[in-house]
C-alpha cells in the first residue's frame, strides 16, 4: 500500500503479481508512480539482485496504488487498498 510501482523496472521484473489503484475523484493507474516512492520501496524489498539485494529477493509484490498525483489520500482508500 504506497503509491504506484513500475512493473518494468529492472529490479522487479517478474515480481508483481497483482496490481490496482484505489483513486478517489482523479483517475490514475496500478503503475502510476507519480514521485518514485512505491517502486523505491518495492526495489527495497524484493529487488532481484541486478543492482542490488532486496531484503526479500523471493517475495512478490501486491500493489495497491493509493496516493494520486498530487500525493494525497485519505482513510477510506487506504482501508480499500489493505481488503
């Protein structure tokens, strides 16, 4: 749950297993990372070693894309993202 994750960058090729965005009035997509943060923290975890180790190399990534391009949320996404 964080903002969209590219699932063509090269450390996460292969590990997203499923992806939707929970947009509130403005339309977005999954992949839709406005700011870099979701695909930062998903390399974080599960990186697949070309650049460097994740934490959780074998994990897969679940991404529920909550923050629209202007960075804000509220409760109610947050909360549809974790269902």
């Amino acid at each position: 749950i964080d903002g969209g994750v590219d699932p063509d960058h090269v450390d996460l090729a292969g590990k997203v297993v499923a992806a939707r965005a929970f947009p509130g009035t403005t339309t977005y997509l999954p992949e839709d990372d406005f700011d870099g943060h979701g695909t930062h923290v998903a390399s974080t975890v599960t990186a697949n070693g070309l650049g460097v180790e994740g934490v959780a190399p074998g994990a897969q990534i679940m991404n529920a894309n909550v923050f629209g391009p202007d960075a804000g949320t509220s409760v109610a996404r947050i909360v549809d993202g974790m269902d």
